[in-house]
C-alpha cells in the first residue's frame, strides 16, 4: 500500500516527487544497465559452419628467405599490402636455423639462426599480414645415416622438437604452420625412393602432439600434395591422402592445404581424374568427406595459372600458358568461385608475388608472377588488388588506403665496419623430370589428349652476410581490426547526464513553488 495525504497541495507535492523518482530510476536504468549503442560496423556475417572458412581469403607466397637486401623485402610486404592482400605463406628452413640439436646460433656468419626470419616476421606484423609457416629442409645432422640430403629425417622426434622451438619463439606472431612439403613426391620425402604415406603420417602426429603442447592455439595443416596423374614411385594427391586417411592422419591436423593450378583451363572447367585443372580440388575435398572429414577447412597452398611469353618454348610449359590477361582474369574469378560454390574454402595463396632474381627469364616458372623481380606490377597484381579491396570494403574493413599506413621506402646502410653481403654461388642442378608445382613425372595432362614433357625448376638458394638492422613495430593482437573512431562517439551518454539534471533542476523549483503556495493566506 502507498500512503496518500488528504491535502491538495501536499498530494502535488507528492506528485512531482514521484514524478521526479521515476525520473531518475529510468535515466540510471538507461545509462548503467544498458549497453552503450555499438559502433555501426555493417551486416554481421554468420559463424562459419566449418572451422578456418569464415575468413578473408585472398594470400599469396613469397620468397622473403632468399631476399639479402632489407629494402626489397620491405618493398615486397608493402606491395603486398597495398594490394589488400592480408595472408602470406612463407618457407621457414630447418636447416638455416637449427644447426646442430638445440643449437641455433649460425657460427660461420656470427649471428643467430633465428634473425633472418625474424626480421620477416616483424616486418608481415608491420604491415598487418598474417604467416602461414612452411617447415622442411632437413639439416645435415639429422639426415638418416647414408641418406640423401633433402628427405625426411632419421628421428621424427628431432623435427617434433624443432617445431616447439619454433612455436614458442614466435608465439602469438605465426599461428599457422605447414608440417612438411608435398611428401607424395620422392625427392621431397625421400630421394629415389617411393613416397610413403604411413612414415609421413607417423611424422604428421608427433608433429601435432608437440606443436598443440607448446601452444594449442597453433594451428596444424598438413603437407600440401602436389597435383600429380603418378602412380607409381609418386602417388597422386588423391591417393596418397586416401592412403594418409587409412594410416590415421585425421584427427592430426586443423586444416588440409591443397595446390589448385588451372593450366590452360578456365576456372569453371569440370573436374575429371584425369586432368589437372583447378576445380581438381573438389576431388580431393571428396576423398576428405569419403573419410568422414566433413568439418574441415581445404586451404589453397598453391593456385594460379602461368603467363609464360609466346616466345617460351612448348616443352617447357609445364604449368601451360595463358595470356597475361587471363591470368589475371581467372584469377580473381577462380578466388570468386570458391567462394560462392565451396563453403570449405577457406585462405588462397597466389603462387607467386614475387621471385628474387634467382629464376631466369627463360624458366616457364617465373611467369606465376604477381610483381616483377624489378617490382613492376603486372596485370594479375592490379585485379586482385581489386578484387581483394572490394572485399574488404564488402565487410566493413579498413583497405590499404585508409587502414594500412603506407611509409616511404628507403634503403638501410650496412655498418662501416660490416662484411658486405655476397651471396653464394649455387650451381644449377641436373635438369630432372619432376615439377615441384604439379608434381608430374615424365609427361603430365594439358588440353584434352595433349601431353607435355615436365622440367624441374631449379631454386638455387642465397647465403647473407651481415645481418641489416630489422624494423620492429607493435601489431595488433591476431584477429584484431582497427575501427576508426567517430567525432561525438565517446560524448554518448552527455545528453542522458544533461537530462536528468535537468529534470532535477525543474523539479525541484516546482516543488519549491508549491510549498510558498501552501503559506499563502
């Protein structure tokens, strides 16, 4: 019951009171239990039904580790950037950072193992782009005795132990590895001798138990498989995954990375076991859901199609050939497909930005280019730039020209008394019938019915000198976006404040009044 006094003026005392109370319960109600008015960022996208899809999906690979001078590397990261790329897959060697067990001091060049890749992680966290980390090249010490360099090694355990090394000097700045490099090839698992899906998945869970015990946020993909028609001493990607499958590789890793190169076939073309082309992936996607793999993410390690010159000889077409404007054409139109027809598709790594000079202009190979070795875009850069900052603006996010501060390059001096950089000599490797990229040995499917002889690529590799001082910059934590802030934003709650002082300062005056009217004769 509420009490009610009999006077006319004290029940309109009581009336502005009451009035005054509810007042004030309602703007406490309003400024301390509701939430402040969410910044408007755009439509909210749902929650990926698959893990690792709900992602942007426009990456592409590097070869930062072969890069001597700073600049260029810098150069190549904010190229990367300005073109809205967010994802880079980038080669972190075994053997260049761990030089005996335990040991990751470079004695020879007096430095640590570690600075190298340590500079091109500070700098991807500079410019904002994330590092998928690919992890082979077995250092001689742990070579199997008699072996031939550039396998598997001896002790699954020495690689195992190597990846926690990895994982905790970078953790929370890689959060992606690759756990080796297309083992259904001999000479990336071991040389002259017929792949081996079991030994690789043996490797594959101790790989996984120690990454997931040093840093269960890590995420584990499996090696990508090179896209091969073999059957033989190599296996094709769809048998040997099958084969990974029935050896027990599924529950040891996050994400499953595949190599989608189109040849000469536009984007759409059909799948068919029988020719290599890009929307082959769907295949191997098969062979995941025939497992009873149906909720993880296919990454795309490798994609894209080759622009070698008119002049390129045919037998060294492996990849085939495309003009410069397809290229950039089916590109962006395979990256669209994926994602409007597979939900399963998550982060596609362009092969390539960029070559550091190594590859010659006669090579098939270096015409995957996004920018030249002299850093000139070509048409594939300018259409993923595109397409990559319509996306980012699509949902909500800064693109390069307003969330990507884009500073000057300059060249960093060496020290006075610095040893100069020379790179090593490296001489070029007996031509072979194997391709790293396609995987094919001996002759390998193009147009319907053709074939075409498969060449190696050669990689010959650069030993810097002294190392150059490293940019260093305090990134955003993983995931995070940087929201502009509006003028007025944090002034939120002043007209809820002024509102209620009002209604107190009105009140009060008109209770005020009411009380002199009551002493009135």
């Amino acid at each position: 019951m509420f009490y009610t006094p009999k006077n006319k003026r004290l029940k309109m005392v009581a009336l502005v009171f009451t009035m005054m109370l509810l007042s004030q319960v309602l703007l406490a109600s309003l400024f301390l239990v509701a939430p402040p008015p969410a910044q408007a960022v755009g439509p909210q996208a749902p929650a990926a039904a698959i893990p690792n899809t709900d992602i942007d999906p426009y990456g592409t690979n590097t070869f930062l580790d072969k890069e001597v001078e700073y600049w260029k590397k810098d150069r190549t990261l904010q190229m990367i950037s300005q073109a809205g790329i967010k994802w880079i897959k980038q080669l972190f060697p075994w053997n260049e950072i761990e030089f005996k067990k335990g040991y990751f001091n470079d004695d020879k060049n007096k430095k640590s193992g570690w600075q190298k890749f340590d500079e091109i992680v500070d700098l991807a966290n500079k410019y904002g782009i994330q590092i998928v980390a690919r992890i082979d090249q077995t250092p001689a010490w742990a070579n199997p005795a008699g072996g031939v360099p550039g396998g598997h090694p001896a002790n699954y355990q020495d690689y195992a132990d190597f990846l926690k090394a990895f994982v905790q000097h970078y953790k929370g700045k890689v959060q992606y590895i690759s756990v080796w490099n297309e083992p259904n090839l001999e000479r990336e698992w071991e040389p002259t001798k017929k792949v081996n899906p079991v030994a690789y998945v043996d490797m594959l869970k101790v790989a996984y138990k120690a990454v997931k015990a040093t840093d269960p946020n890590v995420k584990v993909m499996a090696a990508p498989l090179a896209i091969t028609l073999e059957e033989n001493i190599n296996l094709s990607e769809l048998t040997y995954l099958d084969q990974m499958y029935k050896a027990g590789a599924k529950d040891y890793f996050d994400i499953m990375p595949a190599n989608a190169y189109g040849l000469e076939f536009p984007p759409e073309a059909a799948p068919d076991p029988k020719v290599l082309n890009y929307r082959r992936v769907e295949l191997l996607h098969n062979v995941m859901v025939k497992n009873g793999d149906t909720n993880k993410a296919v990454w795309f390690n490798e994609y894209g199609w080759n622009a070698s010159p008119p002049s390129m000889p045919a037998d060294r077409l492996t990849w085939g050939r495309v003009t410069e404007q397809q290229q950039a054409d089916w590109t962006v139109q395979g990256i669209d497909y994926a994602k409007k027809n597979w939900p399963w598709s998550g982060v596609i790594f362009v092969w390539f930005f960029r070559q550091v000079g190594d590859i010659p202009d006669d090579a098939s190979e270096q015409y995957f280019q996004m920018v030249t070795k002299d850093f000139v875009e070509k048409p594939v850069y300018k259409e993923v730039q595109t397409s990559a900052t319509n996306y980012l603006k699509a949902h909500n996010q800064p693109t390069p020209a307003q969330g990507t501060p884009i500073v000057p390059i300059t060249s960093t001096p060496l020290p006075a008394d610095s040893a100069p950089v020379v790179p090593s000599s490296t001489a070029l490797a007996p031509a072979v019938t194997t391709s790293s990229g396609i995987g094919t040995s001996g002759t390998t499917v193009g147009s319907a019915g053709s074939t075409a002889t498969v060449a190696a690529r050669v990689v010959p590799t650069a030993t810097p000198g002294q190392p150059q001082p490293r940019a260093t910059s305090t990134p955003l934590p993983a995931g995070a976006v940087a929201s502009p802030v509006t003028p007025g934003d944090s002034g939120s709650a002043l007209p809820i404040i002024i509102g209620g002082i009002l209604v107190i300062v009105a009140g009060g005056g008109l209770a005020a009044w009411l009380f002199t009217q009551r002493r009135r004769p």
